[in-house]
C-alpha cells in the first residue's frame, strides 16, 4: 500500500481539489481492502494536508457524496460506488491525474473489466496509471494495451510461492473425515483463516465450529458491511481466532501473527492459492498454508502446485493423528457450544442509545414542548 501511497500523496501535495473533482484515485476489489488503504494512508495525508474519501458499497451513500461535495484530494474506492456516485453527479474523474489498481488481475477479471474500464475512460487522459498485485497476468495485458503508454515492469520478489518463511502442506484426508480434521484445525491455539467455495459452506461450518466450542466467525459478500468490518476486527484483535472465508479475504487483507492459513476447498487457480497463503508469512514472519485433499482432488492439486512453483510436504491424516497435530496444532475442541457476542463497549453504546431513545426526563420533555410553542409563535 505505502508503495503506491506515498508516491501519491507526496506528488498530490501542495494542491487542493475542488468539490466533486478528487485528483487522485485507488481502485480496489473489496470494501475491506479500502478500508485497510484508508487507514494505511490515512496519517501519511494528514501531514501533508490532504483529505482522503473512502468510497463502497454497503454504506450510507450520502455521507460519502458528501465527503466528495467537500472536497477530497485522494478517492479509494470500489468500482461500483463510485459509478453510482458519478452518476449521481456527486463526482466527477476528469482531474484524476494519478490512477491506481490494486490487486490489477482481479479487477481485471470479466466481472470487474467493464466498471475499470468505464471509469479509466474518464480520468485525465495525460495522468499517470499503476497496476499492483503479487501475481500480474489474466487480463491485465488488456489494461496494459489500452491504457498505458511506455510501460515499465517493476518486479520486487518472483510470483511463485517462494517465500522462505512460509511452510506448504498438502494434507490428504478421506472424505468421511474431512469435516472432523478441518474442526480440530480450528480448535488449535491461535488465529487461523479457513477458506471454502461458497457462502453457503462458509456459514454452514462457522456454525458447527461454534457448536463445538471454536470462536469461529463468517466472512463473505452476502454479509452486510458493517457485519464484515466488525468481524474482521474481532479476529484482529483475536476476539475471535478463526476466520471462514471466501475469497473476498485472499486479497490485500492484513492481519499481524497470523501463522496458518487452512484451504478446506482447494482453490481451483494457483495464482488464488498465492494470494490466499499470502494472508501468512507475511513482512519476514514465519507461517503455514495447509490445503485438504481428499481422493477425487488430489490430481487437481498436484498441477496446481506445479503452476504454482510450489514443491509442498504431503502428508496422509486423519482426525485424532498426531501428524496432523505437528503440521496444524490441531486439538480436540472442548464441545461446549460458544456464541460470539459483539464487544461490551460496542453493546454498551448501544444500550445507552435505547434507554435514551425510550425515556425522556420531565425537564426534557418540558423544554421541548417551550421550544416547540416559541418556534409556534415565531411562526
């Protein structure tokens, strides 16, 4: 994010956007993603002096036109917002001079291509485009082709999986036995993000792990926004330790000491299995990617490795085994079923609304109804 970032803010500094027209403009895939680049840059531009407008969907869309009606030099958004938000005529791109990609492949997949590219059309023809991700291909090259002049290619670390600090497993497990290994993963001690398919599996093992005494939580898009954000700061802040996703995690989302990422559904694409291991391992810690194999997967899984760069350790488990304990620090759960409550001061606000909303002191009461008779007669 600071790669990008602070080259943004220290070329945008000193100028000053005028209302609806930002000067400088991130794209993300998710709404977690923004967020996470708000905060990242957020102290770096108020020391310079520039005000940054996050801009997603699930959220109150007035508040954030009127952030853009203020004025904000920088915009980190998710495409489909700020389409809404132009087309409402609460912002316009046309003086956008720096454009940035994030995560560039994944935003250049068919369901995001045409919204990027809609809005690539419309920011200042002679401005500055960057793509970042940790794997640059799929679509990409039509972005490249149509929107940057003189590319240049700037490479940090190859795209295999080669980081030094991160172990690969393939563990292989029969079918039957699947559901009660993924269980004794999560009951370890420490974080761990589970990733599967679908939003269905996602929330239907959330609910058995909890059932089982794991203080697991769900992340998906059928989620609300304000359900995703506070679960993933519950898991940062360890309230909760295990996090089942989908993908919409795999990409750009942070999270300190997280040792072990868990692929109960092999991802079907090696660049997803990179991007989801990469949740580990990261800024020179250590950590483990563990991916569940059953029969019918394992030549599947085989190729995508191969793809991948990856030589993993495959081992053969079942739940129980001490093999599986070594690799994942797997452990019985304690079976007492567990229910993730929202944090007290969170509630407690909360409650404090209620009780304010529902009783009114007599002195309030009275001086509402001397405002109201003053406001009469002035009227």
């Amino acid at each position: 994010t600071l790669a990008f970032g602070l080259a943004l803010l220290a070329r945008t500094a000193g100028q000053r956007a005028e209302p609806r027209q930002p000067l400088g403009l991130v794209l993300v895939p998710t709404r977690e993603l923004a967020q996470q680049v708000t905060d990242a840059l957020t102290p770096y531009a108020r020391s310079v002096r520039l005000r940054l407008a996050t801009v997603v969907g699930g959220m109150p869309i007035g508040r954030q036109a009127s952030a853009l009606r203020g004025g904000a030099e920088i915009v980190v958004a998710t495409p489909g917002r700020l389409k809404d938000l132009i087309e409402r005529g609460d912002c316009r791109l046309d003086q956008v001079r720096i454009t940035v990609l994030d995560e560039a492949d994944q935003m250049a997949d068919m369901g995001f291509m045409p919204q990027v590219t809609e809005l690539l059309d419309q920011v200042h023809q002679e401005g500055q485009r960057m793509l970042f991700s940790a794997t640059l291909d799929r679509n990409v090259d039509l972005l490249v082709r149509r929107y940057l002049s003189d590319p240049v290619v700037h490479s940090v670390d190859p795209s295999a999986g080669a980081v030094t600090t991160m172990e690969h497993h393939v563990l292989h497990v029969h079918g039957v036995d699947k559901h009660a290994a993924t269980t004794e993963i999560a009951a370890r001690d420490g974080r761990v993000i589970m990733f599967l398919d679908t939003k269905h599996a996602v929330d239907r093992l959330t609910q058995d792990l909890l059932n089982s005494g794991v203080r697991a939580a769900a992340l998906h898009g059928g989620k609300s926004q304000p359900q995703r954000t506070r679960t993933l700061a519950q898991f940062k802040s360890g309230h909760v330790t295990v996090l089942v996703a989908t993908n919409v995690a795999a990409r750009g989302i942070h999270v300190d000491n997280l040792d072990l990422v868990v692929n109960v559904d092999p991802p079907t694409d090696h660049k997803d299995y990179l991007h989801r291991g990469g949740r580990t391992a990261r800024a020179g810690e250590s950590g483990s990617v563990v991916t569940l194999v059953t029969p019918s997967q394992r030549r599947g899984m085989v190729r995508l490795m191969s793809n991948a760069g990856i030589r993993p350790q495959t081992t053969q488990v079942s739940s129980g085994d001490e093999a599986l304990s070594r690799i994942t620090g797997a452990q019985t759960p304690t079976g007492i079923p567990v229910v993730i409550t929202a944090p007290v001061t969170e509630r407690l606000k909360k409650r404090g609304a209620a009780s304010r909303g529902r009783r009114r002191p007599a002195s309030a009461t009275r001086r509402a109804g001397a405002l109201q008779s003053t406001a009469g007669a002035a009227a």
